[in-house]
C-alpha cells in the first residue's frame, strides 16, 4: 500500500507506468560511474515486442545515502533517492521524460519531473507541451512547489540552472513537505501517464515524422547529454565514492 513516502520506492511506480506504455523492455548493462558504488542502476532499451522505439530509459535507485539539507547544507540527510531518465530516438522524438525524486526522510521531498520537448515547432508544443502546462496547473497549490526557480536555489543547487533552457511550460520543481507525500506521488503519476498517452499514439504522428522536427531535436536532445555529463553531484553527496584518478 502506497502511504508512507519514506519506504515507497518511487521508481517502481513509475517503471511499471512505462511499461506498461512500451510493452516491451531490454534490461541492457549500465555504463560505470562513480555513483554507481552507491546506487542500483539499469539500462534499458526497447524489446523485441515494444510498441514504440527510444534511445534509453534509465532508472537509478538509491537507499539511505546522505544528501545535503537544501536550508542547512553542512547537515547530510539520510534519504532515499530516484531518477528516471527515458530518452527518445532519433527516429521518433517525442520529449525527453525526465524525473527526480530525492526523500530526506522525515523532512521533505526534493521533486522534479518534467516531459522535456524537443522541438519549438508550434504544431509541436501543442501536442507535447502545453498538455504539460495543463497538468501543472492542477498541483500548483500543493506546498513547496515553485512557480519560477529563485536565485538562491541556483546557489545551492548550481546543477539545477543548466535546465532551465530545456524545462517544458509545465516543469514541477520543489521542496515538498514529507506530509505531502501522496500528493507528490499522485502528481507523478499523472505526469508519468501522460508521458504514456504521448508514447501510445506516437508511432501515428505525422508532427514526428517531420525531417525538420526531427533534425532539431536531435540537437537539443544531443545539447542535454553534453549538459547531464558535466553535472557534478559530490555538492550535495559528498561521501559519494570517487572514480580513481
């Protein structure tokens, strides 16, 4: 039973949303990274049944593992920590899903999630980001979420910053009280169902087949991984295992 957000494991949640949606996944091995010493992490790619292709989908758990308190950050918060990453293919560019769900245990809930577009053709946005801005709209007064990401957070989190050129019309960003737990969890949902909805009907899509959508989404979804490999977490993790050298 999903009540206590400090024992659920996130990932699973929205895992079985994905695919359910897909059908079909590849569990493929994960590249290795420093933070991998501390963290479960698959790979997946599309299986022989998929309904739809995509790039990678990545899903990074880990338990226990101190993160820096966003208000105290000499204080290291026992936390539970989920990421979710579904990259799209080059042949079928819906948007980037994207989800991070970091719970310091008994505090609160440091939460983004986002489906990131790849195109500003205006057909585009339409179908792919302004359902997203509905969405948000529905939990925009659910505790801790920001409306615009204010200076101060960049200074804690500098990581944060390089996503705002990406960010969709209707990107959750927060600091969600840990008693507003099923809240979140529902807002995951439904943004995860939605991602879903997208993938259903994808491979009819006249607006992904367009040369010039597909073109310039497969520069900014290039531009996002030269971005995603520069971030550094040892900020906020700083018991994190380092690579040698």
């Amino acid at each position: 039973m999903e009540s206590d957000i400090n024992t659920i494991d996130v990932n699973k949640i929205i895992f079985e949303r994905l695919q359910e949606a897909f059908v079909d996944f590849r569990e493929m091995p994960p590249e290795k990274t420093p933070i991998s010493q501390v963290a479960v992490i698959k790979l997946y790619g599309p299986g022989e049944k998929a309904k739809a292709v995509f790039e990678s989908l990545m899903v990074t758990t880990m338990y226990d593992v101190e993160i820096r308190n966003v208000e105290e950050r000499e204080t290291l918060d026992l936390t539970n920590s989920f990421i979710t990453l579904l990259m799209p293919a080059d042949s079928l560019p819906l948007p980037i899903y994207a989800a991070d769900t970091d719970v310091h245990k008994g505090k609160y809930i440091h939460a983004i999630t986002d489906l990131i577009p790849l195109s500003k053709d205006s057909e585009y946005r339409k179908k792919y980001d302004e359902p997203v801005k509905k969405l948000r709209k529905k939990y925009e007064s659910l505790p801790g979420l920001m409306v615009k990401v204010p200076e101060e957070i960049h200074r804690v989190y500098p990581s944060i910053k390089p996503f705002e050129s990406f960010s969709s019309s209707g990107r959750v960003i927060g600091n969600i009280p840990v008693e507003y737990g099923p809240q979140l969890i529902n807002l995951l949902k439904d943004y995860v169902d939605l991602y879903c909805s997208f993938v259903k009907e994808s491979t009819e899509s006249e607006i992904l087949k367009r040369e010039e959508v597909r073109k310039e989404a497969l520069e900014i979804k290039n531009n996002f991984k030269k971005m995603m490999a520069q971030r550094d977490v040892s900020v906020h993790m700083p018991n994190l295992p380092r690579s040698a050298g």
